[in-house]
C-alpha cells in the first residue's frame, strides 16, 4: 500500500509540475527563406537555420528540394545553391511542403520527430511527443 501511496504522490508531483515546462515545439517556426537570385542559380542565405530549425541534415533537406525543384542543388558553406531561378514563393512552398510530409507528426502535429530508415529506402517519421510512427512517402 505504501509504494502505492508514494507512487500517487510523485505523479501527482509529476503533474502538478507540467503546467511550468516549456515544452518544445510549443512555437514551431522555421525561419523564412532568404533565395538570392544570381544569374541562373538560386542562393538560399539562410539555408543553415532552417535546417537547423527543422532539426534536420542540411544534405537531407537539400536533397529533397532539388528533388521538387527539379533542379541539382549543393550546399555551399551553409547556403543551398539551386540551378535555375526560384522566387520566394516557390521556395517557401517546398520548404513548407518538406515540414509538413516530413518534419510535422500527423497525429500530435508537433514537430517534434525524427526520420528513420527501416528497409530499403523506407522512411518512417517518428514522433517523440507522442510516439506515432509514420511511413514517409518518397
Ligand atoms: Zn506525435
């Protein structure tokens, strides 16, 4: 009975206390693109902290918008270097279609996840608020 007591006192504890912490992802925000058009190439300045904000690998998040760009892209002392012209708009829309499909838990919406690889180009989204884990189409 007793362990039972001390137990009901620290959840009690436990939850009393939650209402204090900052829990992350409260304020999701990702930092809006900066692209830079120089000639036939796109420079994304601020491609370091959107990475950064999405807790994701540069080579990750480089590799899929060249995909949806349609257009080879490398990183350049953390910038993103993009063959071609892209505007603001387009830029954002990927990138907002990136946080989405693979940053954003479809069950708690909260960005607080990370990718894993479980076959052959396999990806599930793995959440660490809630723990749902989601496959990630290609
Ligand atoms: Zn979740």
């Amino acid at each position: 009975m007793s362990a039972f007591a001390s137990y009901d006192k620290l959840l009690d504890r436990l939850y009393s206390s939650l209402p204090e912490k900052k829990t992350t992802g409260e304020r999701f925000e990702v930092p809006t693109a900066e692209p830079l058009i120089q000639g036939n190439q796109t420079i994304i300045k601020n491609f370091d902290a959107i990475c950064s904000a999405l807790r994701r690998k540069p080579e990750a998040v480089a590799k899929y918008l060249s995909k949806e760009l349609a257009s080879p892209g490398s990183i350049e002392g953390g910038r993103l270097v993009v063959q071609g012209r892209f505007g603001l708009k387009t830029i954002s829309d990927k990138i907002q279609s990136y946080v989405d499909t693979r940053v954003i838990c479809r069950e708690c919406k909260k960005p607080d996840t990370h990718t894993d690889e479980i076959g052959r180009g396999v990806k599930i989204l793995i959440c660490e608020a809630c723990g749902a884990r989601t496959p990630i189409r290609a």
